[in-house]
C-alpha cells in the first residue's frame, strides 16, 4: 500500500526558503503570485493491507521522524 | 480582559512581582502592558537573581572600552582597532529544534557583534550534550553541529574553535553556547543609549512572525477557543537576510546617521525599544501599525513580544531617514520608521493611534526585581577517595582509553562542517590550544578559546571558577598571544534551588579572584538558569571565552611538534592529582573528588615566562596540559606530526599513573632547538620557574621508556575513531 | 588584466576573491548584482558563497538575476569566466558548464584541504601548472558532487574538459581520494572552448603562507598571462 506525505512548516513558522523563491517569480514576472512555501515530499509503500492500519503507521512514521511537529505539519494521502 | 491569577503564572510572573507592577504603575496593567513586564522581568532580561553576584566581577582594565551591558564587550588592542565580543547561551531551543536553536544561536550572538559596529570575524562554540549512549543525544549532536554550521557557513563567517563534550548530566538539557568576535575602528564603536528627542525609532530587517511567543501561546490557547493551531515558539534562522542586514548596518555605520542601535533578539521589540530609552532617560512612543509583520491580524502584544529573528532597532538623526532607506532597500530589508523618542519616560504604544499600553520606563529597567537568593556553600566534608587499592593498569592502555574515549577523540568530524577558512585570515584553525585569526590587513592577530570544566566545577565550584579562567588564559598563551579579557556563559540549573544558588555563587567567586589575579577582565557574558529537569539539575558550568592579542604576526605557534631530536620541557609542577582526573573517570568510572587547585602566583609567573619565551622565538611548540595529564597532552603534540617523542620517566617516580595523567595545574609543554636548551634552562632557572627536561622528539615512535613504545599513525587512528564510528 | 567580480547577496568570498585578484596585479571592480552592464574585463569571477542563501538548489536564483544575462554574453563572446564554489554552481545552473553539482555523499558541509591533479595545462588557467602536478586547496561545500550524463561526460574525458580532479598526496584518483562523491573524482571542468572553467575548491585561500601554502598562485599567474 502506498501513501504520500506532504511536510510543510506550520502556517505562522517563517520559511526563509519559500520567501526567496517568491520574490524571484515575482521578479521574473509573475505579477499574480500571492504565496510560496515550500515543503517535503515522501512516498512510502507499506506492507500491510488494512488501509487504517497502513495509515497509522506512516502517521507514527511522520510524528517519530519525518516530521518536526514542533514546526512542521504534514497530511498523509492514499495514493 | 481581567487579569487572572492563571494569566499571571503563565507569564511567569511571582504574585509579589504582580503586586508591585500595580504599585508601580499605580493600577491594573492591561495583557499588553503585563506581556512586556513579564518579558523584561524574567531572569534572561533582568539577571534578577544573578545580578547583585555579578556586580563583583572585575570588568576593567586599560584595555577595556566597553564592559558588560552594552550588546557585546569591547576591547582595545591598539592602532585604532577594537575587538567586540560576546557569548551567549540557546540551550533549551537547541534540545526542541537542535538544528534551528542552534543557527539561531549562532545569528543571535552576530548581531549583538555587528549591532556595535563590527564585522565579525570569528565564531566559537560550547557544546555539551548528554551520553553517547543516551537515545537522544546522537540526533541533538548531528541538527546541533549543523545548525551552527549551517548559519556561520552561509553568512560567511569562519568557525574556528570550540569544543565538544558529553556528560549525562545533560541528557534531558543540552548546553548550545556561541560565541562572536568582531572587529571595529575604535573610534566607530556603536552603542545603544538614545539620545535627543523626536528622534527617528526605525525598524530594520525581517518581518516580525508569531515566533517565540511563549506567553502569548499559552495565554491564548486560554481566551481564544478557537485556536487549535499550536502557535510556533521555535524561531527559525535565515542567515542569508542575516547577511543581508550585516552588509546594510555596516554600510550604514560609515557616516554619522546612527544616535544608537540595538538587535531585537531575546523580548524582541520590547527589550530592544526600552533598553535604548533606558540607557537615555528618555520615552518612546511606537506605532504598531507600522511594524512589518509576516502574518495578517498580529496583535500588538504579538509584535511587543515576538522574538522573530533577524531584526534590529535604529534611533536616526534627523533627516537621515532617505538616505538610511536606500542603503536598506538596495539590500532587499524593511525600513519602517515605527516611532520617536519623548522626554515622557515612558513606553507608549499606539495602534491605530489608540493607547494599547502605557509604562513607565524606569518601571520596566531600574526598578525590576533584584533578588538575593539563599544560597549554601559546597559541602566537601563527604569528599572521602581513597586511591590506594586501585587495581593496576597498564600505562599504554590507560592511555589510548583516554584517547579513544568520546571527550577526548579528534573532533574533525565537527570542525570539518564548519567553514574555518572563508575570510582568509585564519591562521590557525580549530584542534590547536587557540584558534588565530589575523586582522584584515595588518600584520597582528588575535587568539581565541573558549574553556569549561563542570566537573571539577560541581566537585569544587570555587576551585572550578578559578581553573576555568586559568585554563583558557594558558590556552592563549600556549598559540603566543597575551590575554587580554573574557565573556562567560553562565549555565546552572534552578536558581531557586540554594545549592545552585551556592554553585553559581562559588563558581563566580573563583572566576572572580583568578580573573582579578590576572588582569583578565569580563567584558561581557550571559547567565542561563534554569537548565536541567524538575527534579535534577544540571552540573554547574561556566564556560570562559577569552581574546588574546598577538601584536607581531611571526609563524603562527600551535602544539604540533616540529622535527626529531629536539628537547621537549614540562614547565610546572608536577604533584600528582587524579582526583577528578580523566584517567580516573575512563578506567576506573571513578568521578568523586576534588579538583586540582590553582595557585595563581605560579599561574602567573609560568604563563607569562613562557610569554616571554615565545617573544625570543626560543620556542618550536608549545601546548597546555589540561585534562587527561601530561601523556594525553604529550601525544597530542604527536598525534597528526610524522614525529613522536621518546619520553623518559623521572628517577625518583612515586606513582606512574599520578605523574602521567595527573591534572595539576598551570603547566605547559614546549618543544626546544638543542642549541637553544642552555639559553632556555637560564632563562627559566632565573626567574625561579620548576622546570623538567623530560624527553626529545623522534620520527614515528611515541615511547616511554621502558613502559611501551608505539607508532604515531596508530594513536592516530586510535584518536580518530569514535565520531567516525558513532 | 582587468577583472569583474559579481556580488550576489549571500556572496561571501567576494572580499577574498577580490584580495586575491589585485595580489596578482588585476584591475578589479566589484559588480552587484542588480546591474545591467557589466565593465570591460578580461575575466568575470563568481565568487563563491551562499547566493541567494543557497535556497531552493544551490545557484539556482543568483542564475536568473540581472547582470547574469551580461555574464551569459560576454562569456559567448570568448571573455574568461571563473566560477568557484557556489559560482561553479551558478555556473552550471545558467547552462554555461554542463553538468550540476548534487549534494556532498555524506550529506554533511565539509571543509578541508584536498588534494587535486592538473589535467590540462594548456588553457588560459592553468598553463603555468605542470600536467599531473598534485595542488593541496581548500574545499568549503555542501553541495560539490559534481554529475553528468555519460554522453557529456565522455565529451569531458576525449576533449580534455576536465581542469583537476581530486586525489590523494601521492596523486591516486580513487574513491578514498574523493571527498563529496563527484564522478571521476571531477573538481574542475572546462566548457569546450575552454574559456570558462567552473571548480569547487577555492584557490584563492591559497595564495598567502601565513594562512595555508601558496598552491593557487599559478591559476592567477596563468590568468595573468
């Protein structure tokens, strides 16, 4: 079974990346661009067959290594 | 909003401190008004419980331009140049984040550098963390050494020494202390105190985020119920804007538009705006609205108390506002001009041009809580080692299991993540006594360590201070450089606590009479309480930065030995103290006892005849003997040389164990030229210096005779082993 | 000989580039990023450092700025180009050099003293270097596993584009001898006309005895020429 993680930080955490990559779009021109942030991206494939299972797994995968909780979050999907 | 008893004790703030917030501001103070005088009367902004025990440290000397209280110390070292240095501790961010408490440690303690007006050219670090066993302590250790390399790699300023240790008594804290050097034309030193009224207050640097505000989130999980979002208490570092506002500051501190300067680190915007009125018996008046911020619907208690990193306070002289801007706005920097100063003496903050707060400023600085805690005096009675029946170990295998042990083996797997050369004036990078680094263009430089010792410090805080100033003020001299004035990073547990209290006392008691006896003043320094668990804290320990001038640069003085068949001189008494030893505590896990002591007449005298020698160049090496002895300090001179030395015991030896990795203090080791030995022997005999001649230097063999004999590239690979393997 | 040295914020070795240039007798000026013309000089430096903080990928922002399109010029136009460090990644991210440079292998900032091979002495960089002669340089990167495709990389080998490759004090190119995981041990590459050469050590720290030893001298002195 396979599921994506999607790490970013959290929503008030500044993300000096993110804010960098903004301002040069918006100096290549990209008048519309409201935000940027950026983040990090797992894939992960588990043996296992009940799905909840499988979820929680990744979850506690997330919350004991992948993930900072203290300024990070991150949003597990199926793929 | 009525102030609750709970909202109180979440800003951790006494019901007595309350009381006398009311008294002073003769009524209630609103959440704003309460959120700064819990910001300004914490331990960090106000050393309430360290400050009447600071006061008697020496900070003076002809030397000393600046003592503590300004953002960093100031020291003069001649032709107009000055030396602007600090440490500071980040310790509890660094155990939750270690990779973002770390860096910002590091960009923290550059801006109290440049804030004065110099350019960094230096960082150091102390680092302890708990046992290698522990689960934690290899993750701490790796987002640690690279969240300080991590900024000062990226802004471009070297690392170029530091040191590394573990004790589990920092399992559940570990200690970050960085530390900056910077330098500055004497007569371009810029401080804080504010001057005039009307003055410009301007906002420098990045937005202000919900970062750090530890009351807020708290208090507002409280009133708001429809927060569930956690907000961040973790800052996170952007060295590249960091450079970005050194680059903008120091462009700017060319001409005269700059009244005063201060970086919002610690309390952000509150302790930066209320420190420069203090200093200047003047009032501020700031309109929040104006303050740029990261995020929508920040409220002024967000702004007053958010420790967003990487922004500074300026008070500008009139009409230098366009000029000030385009230098900031070349850079890509906010420059909001946010207020004025007043003669009111007050903090006044507006919103909207609505009051939100009011407070008078003497309120907030002079009149915040001093206290003067219990304390007790160490208990030594207990101390009872008996040594006698220690069973026997083989001098060789004593040995390389100091050198292979954690706190002893080579740390080039840190210091090689650290940038040591970009600048290009490092003339000697990290692994040597000290660390030199050459002023740009001139042909002097400055040496650099930073020194602790927590065991011998909990075992005998008094003895401890004192070894700590005598170590680092040896480690100067052994590159060449004469001492001339410290910054302390004091790390101790819970000051409500009398036995820390006594620690701290103790401790500052014998940094005190060492410092005195050598003319080494505290130019700055910083004071971490609080660091341990509820129920254990940790040992106490006071970390030395010191600075060192070397007038006239030669060739650069380090402990590597230089060739065979030169004389090798232990300059110091050698009495034989294993208590609290290095040897002791890796063979036997023996760690009770009392610390060497220091007697700081000899201290002196050895320190300053080898001073001398150096000055005649009679000397090819030289290295201190600290912890482990005089054979761990002997083969450091080997180990990472093609030479070794061949070592002979002395006649009449007692205890080889006592005489080989005893910690007796104030001791050196330097490396002679045959031709040089009698003017040496004279040299010291007539200044009534104890010396011994204890062995010569020879290719590949590092030997005592008699005992063992071994091939340097295997202590080298002995030394090197542990972080490659960890 | 004149020189330009491009200024990106988070440039950090700008200062000793330029230091190390008017040691060799360089008439060098100091060009921020944000112009849009770039004075007459025989040789353009990036310098190196974290442009742009490095976010992103290495190189990546500093690789769209204003005066790199007059970089891109004048190096079209035959003028010498040197990237070091971060300007050999800016380098590679404008398309200049051909290739990219992937994180260290052991995922960890690593700052020493390497050893490197001259490959090829007849440029305008290295002639006053012998073929095989072994440098000891600096190093200071994250990111300096330079990799390419095997169709480059076979052009590198047959036209002689590769300018030093890393190896031990006896002059052995092996896997001991690479420090961040390159292919073929490669510290330096030439483009095919050779006229713009990219390398992650800093010869610039080379210059001064008091600080190292002088191994970088002749790539200036060979500039020089």
């Amino acid at each position: 079974m396979k599921f994506s993680v999607t790490v970013t930080l959290k929503k008030d955490v500044l993300d000096p990346q993110g804010k960098v990559v903004e301002n040069t779009l918006d100096n290549l021109g990209f008048k519309n661009l409201k935000s940027i942030r950026q983040g990090k991206f797992f894939e992960i494939e588990i043996n296992e067959n009940d799905q909840e299972k499988a979820k929680n797994t990744v979850k506690e995968m997330c919350e004991k290594l992948l993930v900072n909780l203290i300024i990070e979050d991150y949003k597990i999907n199926k793929l | 909003m009525e102030i609750t008893k709970k909202i109180i004790e979440k800003h951790g703030l006494k019901e007595s401190e309350f009381k006398k917030i009311k008294k002073l501001l003769k009524r209630n103070p609103n959440l704003l008004e309460l959120g700064i005088f819990s910001a300004m009367w914490n331990e960090h902004c106000s050393y309430k419980s360290s400050r009447i025990h600071l006061k008697k440290l020496p900070t003076k000397s002809k030397n000393v331009i600046q003592g503590p209280g300004e953002n960093a110390g100031v020291i003069d070292i001649g032709d107009n140049d000055a030396i602007v240095f600090k440490i500071e501790s980040h310790n509890h961010p660094s155990y939750i984040e270690p990779y973002q408490g770390a860096a910002t440690g590091v960009g923290g303690i550059l801006r109290d550098v440049f804030t004065m007006g110099a350019r960094p050219i230096a960082l150091l670090n102390s680092i302890h963390f708990g046992s290698p066993d522990h689960y934690k302590t290899k993750s701490l250790l790796n987002g640690v050494v690279s969240g300080i390399g991590g900024y000062g790699n990226c802004i471009g300023i070297p690392t170029v020494a530091g040191e590394t240790k573990f004790n589990e008594t920092y399992n559940e804290n570990i200690l970050v202390n960085a530390m900056a050097v910077g330098h500055a034309k004497k007569n371009k030193i810029f401080y804080s105190k504010a001057k005039g009224l009307n003055k410009s207050v301007v906002y420098v640097g990045s937005k202000t985020g919900r970062d750090g505000i530890h009351g807020a989130s708290m208090a507002s999980a409280e009133f708001d119920k429809n927060t569930e979002e956690k907000k961040p208490t973790v800052q996170v570092g952007d060295p590249f804007t960091e450079k970005l506002l050194l680059e903008a500051c120091l462009e700017l501190m060319k001409d005269d538009s700059i009244i005063a300067i201060q970086d919002m680190g610690a309390a952000g915007l509150t302790s930066s705006s209320v420190e420069m009125a203090s200093k200047g018996s003047l009032g501020i008046e700031l309109d929040l609205e104006k303050v740029p911020c990261r995020e929508n619907n920040m409220t002024p208690y967000e702004m007053m108390l958010s420790e967003s990193q990487e922004r500074m306070l300026i008070i500008l002289e009139d009409g230098k506002e366009n000029y000030a801007k385009d230098i900031f706005k070349k850079w890509d920097l906010d420059f909001v001009v946010i207020g004025k100063t007043t003669d009111t003496k007050k903090l006044v903050l507006k919103y909207n041009n609505e009051i939100k707060g009011e407070i008078p400023i003497e309120a907030l600085a002079l009149n915040a809580p001093i206290y003067d805690r219990e304390w007790s005096k160490k208990d030594i009675s207990k101390i009872n080692l008996n040594l006698k029946n220690l069973k026997k170990i083989n001098l060789l295998d004593s040995l390389i299991k100091i050198l292979s042990s954690p706190n002893h083996s080579n740390k080039s797997w840190i210091t090689n993540q650290y940038d040591q050369m970009v600048m290009c004036d490092t003339l000697q990078r990290s692994g040597s006594d000290a660390a030199i680094i050459r002023i740009h263009n001139k042909d002097k430089a400055i040496a650099v360590s930073v020194d602790s010792s927590a065991n011998y410090c909990r075992s005998h805080p008094i003895s401890g201070g004192k070894q700590i100033v005598c170590e680092n003020w040896r480690n100067l001299i052994s590159v060449g450089a004469k001492p001339i004035a410290i910054t302390n990073c004091l790390n101790f547990g819970n000051p409500e606590n009398k036995e820390v209290m006594g620690e701290f006392t103790e401790c500052l008691q014998g940094i005190k009479e060492a410092c005195e006896y050598l003319e080494y003043p505290v130019v700055s320094g910083n004071v971490s309480f609080y660091n341990g668990t509820n129920k254990k804290n940790i040992y106490p320990t006071p970390v030395i930065g010191g600075v060192g001038l070397i007038s006239k640069i030669s060739k650069p003085l380090n402990h590597n030995i230089k060739s065979n068949d030169n004389h090798i001189i232990l300059v110091g008494k050698t009495f034989g103290h294993l208590e609290q030893s290095c040897f002791l505590k890796e063979n036997y896990s023996i760690i009770d006892g009392m610390p060497p002591q220091v007697n700081l007449q000899n201290e002196k005298n050895n320190g300053e005849i080898i001073l001398k020698l150096i000055g005649e160049n009679l000397i090819l090496s030289a290295h201190d003997i600290s912890s482990g002895g005089l054979l761990v300090a002997l083969s450091e001179m080997s180990i990472g040389t093609k030479f070794g030395i061949k070592i002979e015991k002395p006649k009449n030896l007692g205890s080889l164990s006592e005489y080989f990795f005893g910690e007796d203090q104030s001791r050196y080791l330097i490396e002679v030229d045959k031709n040089n030995l009698a003017s040496i022997e004279k040299i010291l005999k007539d200044n009534n210096i104890f010396f011994e001649n204890i062995g010569i230097t020879q290719n590949e063999y590092f030997e005592v005779v008699d005992e063992f004999k071994i091939k340097i590239k295997e202590l080298y690979k002995i030394n090197n082993e542990w972080y490659n393997k960890y | 000989m004149k020189s330009s040295v491009i200024v990106f914020p988070g440039s950090n070795c700008d200062r000793d580039i330029a230091l190390a240039l008017e040691k060799m007798q360089f008439k060098n000026s100091m060009v921020w990023h944000k112009e849009t013309f770039l004075p007459k000089s025989d040789l353009i430096v990036i310098p190196g450092g974290f442009s742009y903080g490095d976010y992103l990928r290495s190189g990546a922002i500093a690789g769209k700025s204003l005066i790199i399109d007059e970089v891109i010029k004048a190096a079209k136009s035959g003028c010498l180009v040197l990237g070091i460090c971060n300007g050999f990644q800016i380098l590679t991210e404008t398309g200049l050099l051909e290739g990219t440079l992937l994180r260290n292998k052991n995922l960890k900032f690593i700052n020493r003293d390497v050893n490197i091979k001259v490959l090829n002495n007849k440029t305008n960089f290295t002639s006053k270097y012998e073929i095989g002669q072994i440098l000891k340089i600096n190093i200071a990167h994250n990111e300096g596993n330079y990799f390419t495709n095997s169709k480059h990389l076979e052009q590198l080998n047959k036209e002689n584009l590769i300018a030093f490759k890393y190896c031990d004090e006896n002059g052995n190119v092996n896997n001991q001898s690479n420090p961040n995981g390159a292919i073929e041990n490669i510290a330096g590459i030439f483009n095919q006309k050779k006229n713009i050469l990219g390398m992650m050590p800093h010869p610039e720290r080379m210059i001064d005895k008091l600080i190292s030893n002088t191994d970088g001298v002749n790539l200036f002195s060979s500039l020089i020429n």
